[in-house]
C-alpha cells in the first residue's frame, strides 16, 4: 500500500514554532515517526511539506494513480484553501486529514476546514502520533 503525507506551510517549523501549541519535536522527528510507521505497519509513506499551495494542488493531482491514500496536514490552508479541497475531491484517493493541535479548541478561524470536507476521516489534537493514527486507519481501511 502507497501512502502521500502531506504538510502546508510551516510545518517545517516543528520545534521552533509555538513550542506551547505544537510541541517540541521537530520536523526531523516527524519523518523519523514516518519511517518507523511505514516500517511498523509495512506500508510505503512518501512524506512531501511545502508552503505554497498550488504546489501542494500539483502533489494532490500527481497522486491519481501512484497512492492509495493521503494523510494531509494542509495547516493554515485547511482554513483558507478551496482549491485544495477541489483537488482532492477530484482525485477521490481515500483522505485522512490530520492536525497537531487540537483546533476546534482555537481561534474561530481555525474551526472551518475546507479539505476536511474531502476527507474521510480528522484526527485533531494527537500531536505527531495524529499521523500514525491516520496511516493505521488507511492501512485498516484499504490495505492490501
Ligand atoms: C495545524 C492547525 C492550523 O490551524 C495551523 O494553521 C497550522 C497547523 C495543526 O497541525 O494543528 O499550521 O494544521
């Protein structure tokens, strides 16, 4: 089973970024959670973080036909970004979005999500473990 994880802007920032709301652990870390995942769950994860959206548009398109499933971090974008949501609506690749803080606890700004609505399933407020969390459940869903 092939699995894209993909994370919007800032997520490069782990560790530095607002420590209080997003944890210590750094960037590093969460591609060595990937690794160990992919390894402890026998799937391929490919991880791909940009700050651009139509970057991230261009990987959600690319992905027809190469992945089986996306784990999506779309960060700010989740609030903002229709065109990310199109995308994946477009693909129709089974969807799990994560967020590493929990949201819905935040600004109001922060309780719409746009790609959510594309998405099977959020898993909000797990820190990195969100994104274990969500490779199990396509593995579970749709692994082969
Ligand atoms: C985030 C939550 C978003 O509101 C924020 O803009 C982020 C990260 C999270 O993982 O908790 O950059 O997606």
């Amino acid at each position: 089973m092939k699995i894209l994880v993909l994370n919007g802007p800032n997520i490069n920032m782990l560790g530095i970024r607002e420590p209080g709301i997003y944890g210590k652990q750094t960037f590093a870390d969460l591609l060595s959670l990937l690794e160990e995942t992919a390894r402890q769950e026998q799937v391929s994860i490919t991880q791909f973080q940009s700050n651009h959206e139509g970057v991230i548009v261009d990987k959600i398109q690319e992905a027809l036909g190469a992945y089986d499933g996306i784990v999506i971090n779309p960060a700010a974008y989740t609030h903002t970004s229709v065109a990310i949501l199109d995308a994946l609506k477009a693909v129709s690749i089974p969807a799990v979005e994560v967020h590493i803080s929990n949201v819905d606890a935040r600004e109001g700004f922060r309780q719409i999500s746009y790609a959510g609505m594309a998405c099977e399933k959020t898993i909000k407020g797990q820190g990195l473990d969100g994104y274990r969390q969500a490779v199990q459940y396509l593995k579970e869903t749709y692994g082969k």
